[in-house]
C-alpha cells in the first residue's frame, strides 16, 4: 500500500510520493462512487479509470484488480465508523443497561442510513468474491477485538466465546440495516425497530432488563 503522511514520522512526502498519493485517494474516491452507482458486478476498472480520469496502467499501478480497489474502499467507510465507533459499544455493554445499548444501537443506526447507497455494494461484493469476504471478515475480528474493557470482565476462557456473539450480533444487525434501510423490503418505525434490536441484544449477551429504558 502506498504511504500517507501519516506513515512518515517526520510528516514529509516527497513530491513524487505526494503525487502518488494523491492519485491513489482520486481512484479511491472515484471507485466509491462508482460502486455506489453501479454495484459491485456491474462496475468495471474501465468505469473506475473513467471515473478517476486516469488510464489503466496508472490504475494497475496502485491496485492489482476490482476487488483490491474495493477493500480500500470498503477500509475507508470502516474508519468513518472510526474506533470510537467501537470504543462506545465497549462502554455500552460494560454498562450492561438498556438505555446505553439503545442509544448505541441508535447511533449503529445513523451509520447504516449514511452509508445506504454504498451497502448494496458491500453485500453483492461478499456474496460474489471470497477475497472481499475473507477481507470483511478480518476487520470483523479486528473491531470485535477492541472491545477490551467489555471483555476483560469475563475469565480468559470465556472471552472468545463473548467476542463471536457480539459479531453474530452484528452480522444480524447488519442484515436487518440491509432489509429495511436499504432494500425497504418491510417498514418498521424506527423507535419500534430500536426496542425490539436492543431487547434482542440484551437477551442474547444476558445484559440488564430491557424494562429499564
């Protein structure tokens, strides 16, 4: 991967290399709106290149194929949800009450509706590319693995078992977020969705009463 200035400790580039850069983010930025225009399938490196204003060998010079270009794309909407993101489930469920997880929950939410147009991408490249998933998942485990203070609560040996229901948990969530924001296949008030997605939660992770909102 090309570096950012973040990758240099002394916070220069040379111009070369800031160029370089540049046009990585233009082919990043142009094949995210790409992919939310088109889909995964139905888009191409010629679209992308388009896109991006660049040729091909520019393009093949900082990724190797479609599904590379993705999984950049795909890491860029991760970091929007940034570890804080993340840092506040752990707070949440250390908590244990309705009312936090509900309002995590509410902003998890707010995330997917922003995201909408670039979901049915993310869940088209899953099905059709195993690299794509193999990526999702790695940075699944990644996420659920910040969830320290949370875990920390429980002996070593239960830990692993605690992580991979918090990620079942999310697949699910993910997949309603799908079906309702995005593809709309069934209307659910948003309120009413968010009681009965934290009283699954809190039944599945044997957390508070959900009577204590």
């Amino acid at each position: 991967m090309a570096s950012s200035p973040s990758d240099d400790p002394a916070g220069m580039l040379s111009v070369r290399e800031e160029q370089r850069l540049m046009t990585r983010r233009r082919i990043v930025g142009a094949a995210r709106r790409v992919f939310e225009e088109k889909g995964y399938g139905q888009a191409s490196i010629g679209d992308i290149t388009k896109a991006a204003k660049v040729n091909r060998a520019t393009f093949y010079l900082h990724f190797t194929n479609k599904a590379e270009v993705f999984n950049e794309v795909y890491a860029v909407v991760r970091e929007e949800q940034s570890s804080r993101y993340w840092a506040l489930l752990d707070q949440a469920l250390v908590e244990g009450t309705a009312a936090s997880l509900r309002r995590w929950l509410d902003q998890a939410l707010t995330w997917w509706e922003e995201q909408a147009p670039f979901l049915p991408a993310i869940h088209e490249a899953m099905a059709s590319d195993l690299d794509v998933a193999a990526r999702w998942k790695d940075q699944l485990d990644q996420l659920a693995g910040e969830l320290h203070a949370y875990l920390d609560q429980f002996p070593e040996s239960e830990r692993e078992a605690r992580r991979l229901r918090v990620q079942l948990l999310m697949i699910q969530l993910d997949q309603l977020c799908f079906r309702a924001i995005v593809q709309k296949v069934f209307e659910i008030d948003r309120a009413a969705l968010l009681d009965v997605v934290t009283e699954l939660w809190l039944d599945s992770l044997r957390l508070g009463s959900p009577k204590a909102i």
